[in-house]
C-alpha cells in the first residue's frame, strides 16, 4: 500500500511512537535500503511532520531519548542535527538562497532554445530509459515522498547522467516534495554537485542501486565520473541575526507554514488575543506545484491554526481563528483591523519563500501602524551558531547541544 501522509500534528505523534522502538541500531544498519513506497518501515517517515515542525526536532530526539541510549540512536539523532544544520548553515548565507532562486528563473526563461531541452523533457516524463529514475519520477507524482538515498541517485542521475542543470532538479524537488524544505533540499544538491563541499561530488553507481534497493532496479548507461560542478566564491557566513525582544501586551498569532507548534513557543509578556495564519507553498516555484503538495501544506496550516486557537486560550473557549486569504500584508491588515490589533507576533522562519514572505509584509505593515515580532526556537538560536563550517564539526557539538536543551 502507498503511504499516505496526513497533515496534522495527530498523525505526526502516531508516525514517531510507531518508530520509536526502531530508531536504535536497527535504523542505523537499514536505513540506507529503499525497498519501495508499500515498505517504509526502515525508516521514520517522519520528515513532512518535522518539515513543519507538526511536531518538533526537540520532543522527537527526547521521545527517541527516552528509548534508547545515545550510542544506539547515534545515527537517527544526527539525522535529526543535519536538518538543523542545513538550516543554520543558509541563515548564515542567505545570497546562496538568493542566488539559486535567480539561478532557476534565469534557467526557466531559457529552456525552450536550450540545449538541453529535449533531454528535461524526457526526465520530467519518465522517459529516460533509466528504469530507477523513470520510477522515482511517478512516485515523486504520486506519493510527493522519496527514499532519502533515492533522492540522492535521482539528483546524481539528474547532474552527471543526464548533464541537466542541477538547479531546475532542486526547483523539481521543491515543488513536489511534501516535506520540500528551503535549506536541506538546496544544500542537498549543492552537495550532490560538489558545490556544497567544493570538489566532493555523489555519483551514483548501478551497483549501488541494485544493492540498496534489493535488486529492484538495474540501472544501464549512468555516468562513471562526476566531475563537480563550479561557481563563484561564495560569501563568508554572516553572524546569526538577533530576534529582537517582542512588544510586550495584546497582540495576534500569525500561523504559518514554517512552524505549526506555537503551543511549544513562548510569546514571554505577550497577550494572545486571537489566531490566524496561511500559507506560501505557492511560492516555492514561480511554477505550478502538484495539489498533493499544496493541500497537505494548506491543510497542515489550518490544523496549526486551529491548535494553536484551542490551546493558548486562558479559558476553555478557543480564541477567535480564521485562516487568511494569503501571507500578505492586505491579508493580515483586515485581520488586524478587524481585532483591532496594532501587534502581530509569529514564530520565525528560516531562510526560505515564508521568510521573505514576512519579511516583506513586516516592511510594508510597518508604514501602516502595525508592528510584526518573531520568536525563535532555543532549539535553533543555540545550534545554528554552530553551522559556519562543514557538518562534521558540528556534529562534535550534538552532546553539548543536547545537555543545554537537557535532553539525554
């Protein structure tokens, strides 16, 4: 049977106490096997959950925690870090966000006199004769989900095979992924590219494949080097901007598709007087994407709404909810008009189409008398410091990191 992912923090909780038993030394010796969308059970399925943040990074490693001791879930835990990392990583570095956005649309614009024009269409049809990436392509259609390892064949495949640029694979990704996140997907294929850890490439190998796939798929006519790809020097990392102190009184709780547990994020001296958010999947490709992505993501923001209404209320009435027509500022001026509201507080969003989205909005909100805050999570404000150089040092960090949020 195909997995079905449904887009509430309730099925989030299910999916992780179904894999806790398995997050130990078991997760870390199959892991790496993708035997098909109908046998998933290897690995966590929890990422468009994470992805959202329908539950956390934190209470996922603490449930795993609760388990397992730390050497046995070793892998899983770092698992979980390498996302945060991603993120901390490009937060450090928003002109490499920017500059593959630029990438994409200047790559849009020519596609059809390119070169390379025939041979992206025939990958977008899974029609290349590649019977592993041919497959990945209608299971990306149907499932919006792939095998993390597959995810990494496809992009090798999509580069050094198929010689396609890697960012229109990356803008592929992102808009027909259910858990397609700014950070980890861009990095991904940057690191595929061997841009990311300049000169280390992937290359995927027939022998691989049919190994880690059980003799699924037997691959003909891959490529046999991956030379990597080149650009220019990227930007030295940035500081980590400070989240100023929020506006201290009465003030709404904009929900949006970058974090869905607001009931876990603290709003120290703010009254919360009323709910509503929505989302910008939309803007994750100047394309279309696919209505799997988009309902799930829309129908997770409407689940975090509604949460976040009943459970920050300080009576057993639920706080007045509505979700909006759009992460804009005319969207959130009715709302705020309508509550008479001069405050909006939301939780902050990594590097990413929601962080320009409240960026923008904050901008033009402010000349119109309404103030926009954000709060971040300890659990990113204590880790994405750490994400200047490669992973490996960060990973040395993962105990500390773990003692401060006092999980383990």
């Amino acid at each position: 049977m195909i997995h079905s992912f449904s887009p509430t923090r309730e099925a989030g909780l299910a999916a992780l106490t179904t894999f806790i038993p398995e997050a130990g030394r078991r997760y870390a010796q199959s892991r790496n096997h993708d035997l098909g969308p109908d046998a998933r059970s290897n690995v966590s399925m929890l990422s468009p959950y994470l992805r959202h943040r329908l539950i956390t990074e934190r209470e996922v490693v603490d449930a795993v925690l609760a388990r397992h001791t730390v050497a046995s879930a070793e892998k899983f835990v770092q698992e979980v870090f390498w996302r945060t990392y991603w993120k901390g990583w490009l937060e450090l570095r928003p002109a490499v966000w920017r500059r593959y956005r630029h990438d994409v649309a200047a790559l849009l614009d020519q596609r059809d006199t390119a070169e390379w024009r025939d041979d992206l269409a025939a990958a977008l049809a899974g029609n290349t004769g590649i019977d592993c990436f041919d497959a990945w392509i209608a299971e990306l259609a149907t499932e919006g989900y792939l095998h993390n390892h597959a995810r990494m064949w496809f992009a090798s495949i999509w580069i050094f095979t198929l010689r396609l640029p890697w960012q229109l694979g990356a803008d592929l990704f992102y808009r027909q992924l259910i858990d397609g996140d700014a950070a980890s997907n861009t990095l991904s294929w940057r690191w595929v590219a061997g841009l990311q850890t300049p000169g280390k490439t992937y290359l995927a190998t027939a022998h691989n494949i049919a190994t880690y796939t059980e003799g699924r798929f037997s691959p003909h006519g891959l490529a046999t080097h991956a030379e990597a790809l080149s650009e220019e020097r990227l930007p030295d990392p940035a500081p980590l901007v400070e989240v100023p102190a929020l506006p201290q009184g009465r003030a709404g709780l904009l929900v949006h598709d970058d974090d869905l547990h607001l009931e876990s994020l603290h709003f120290p001296g703010v009254d919360i007087a009323c709910v509503s958010g929505a989302s910008a999947v939309a803007a994750r490709s100047v394309l279309p994407l696919p209505s799997l992505v988009e309902d799930f993501t829309r129908a997770a923001v409407s689940d975090g709404i509604s949460r976040a209404a009943q459970n920050l209320a300080n009576s057993s009435q639920p706080l007045a909810s509505e979700t909006l027509s759009g992460l804009n500022a005319d969207a959130v001026e009715r709302w705020a008009g309508a509550h008479n509201l001069t405050t909006i507080v939301t939780a902050h969003a990594p590097v990413g189409p929601v962080q320009e989205a409240l960026l923008g909005m904050a901008a033009q909100l402010a000349c119109r008398g309404i103030t926009v805050a954000t709060a971040r999570r300890d659990w990113d404000s204590l880790a994405w410091p750490h994400a200047r150089r490669g992973f490996f040092p960060f990973r040395e960090r993962i105990p500390k990191l773990l003692a401060q949020q006092q999980i383990g």
